[in-house]
C-alpha cells in the first residue's frame, strides 16, 4: 500500500506543481470504506491556498490527469 500511495504523491505532484510532494503525501487519505477507493484527497485544504473552490480544484486535477 505504501508503493502505492507514493506513486500516487508523485502522479499529484506533477498535476500540482504548488505543492511539495511530502506535503501532498501528508494530506492524502484513506476512505473509512473501502467502496470509496483506495485513498482520497481531500481538495478543501487547498481551496484557500489556490483561490478556488474544491470542486475546481478537483475537476482541474481529474482533466490534468
């Protein structure tokens, strides 16, 4: 599980070059079920740091990947 979530932090890293990947890997999550996926990341913390709203955030991450 670890592997993966580093390959994820680097995937992140490369969609979202205003973040460090250590702060990247600090925010991602695992779902409480695991019918939500693997891991999630939580886009509310960087709706302040970006300027945006989450769900813009989220959507320019998912077209970027």
């Amino acid at each position: 599980m670890k592997k993966q979530k580093m390959q994820l932090v680097e995937i992140l890293a490369g969609v979202l070059p205003e973040l460090e990947a250590a702060e990247i890997e600090k925010m991602i999550e695992t779902p409480p079920d695991s019918a939500m996926g693997d891991f999630a990341f939580p886009c509310f913390k960087l709706a302040k740091v970006m300027r945006k709203a989450p769900q813009m955030i989220a959507a320019d991450v998912a077209e970027k990947l």
